[in-house]
C-alpha cells in the first residue's frame, strides 16, 4: 500500500513539472503521449508492488525466435 502511494506521489510530481511546461507550448501531441506512457509506467509499477504476476517480454521474444532457433542448429550440425 505504501509503495503504491509513493508510485502515485511520484507520478502526480512528474505531472505537475512537465504538464505545464507542455500546455504553455501547445504540445498536444506529446502531452498525450506523455499522459499514456506516465499512466502505463504507475499503473505496471503498481501492479509489481501488489505482487501481480506479469509477463516478460523476453518469454514472447523467445517463443517466436525459439523454434527458429532450434532448426538453423539442425542445419548445422
């Protein structure tokens, strides 16, 4: 519970740093993108303080590229 309040603290700091500066020179763009990217980032950090088990993204890269993998080492023994 501490550890996500702190993730929240701290995201509400960034937000109220960088929003301003992003309105004042009309960067809509990037404040969307700053605003999906800063929810995604609280929102996996706390879900990794509650304890939820999240995928890797290495396990889908090695899915992919695992049989691959294995027939070029065929080929070559």
């Amino acid at each position: 519970m501490v550890a996500s309040m702190a993730f929240l603290g701290v995201a509400m700091v960034i937000a109220l740093i960088e929003v301003p500066h992003l309105l004042e020179k009309k960067l809509k763009k990037e404040l969307c993108f700053f605003s999906i990217l800063l929810v995604l980032g609280v929102g996996l950090s706390v879900a990794v303080a509650k304890g939820v088990d999240l995928p890797n993204p290495l396990d889908w890269v090695s899915f992919i590229y695992k049989p691959i993998s294995d027939w070029i080492f065929r080929l070559l023994t």
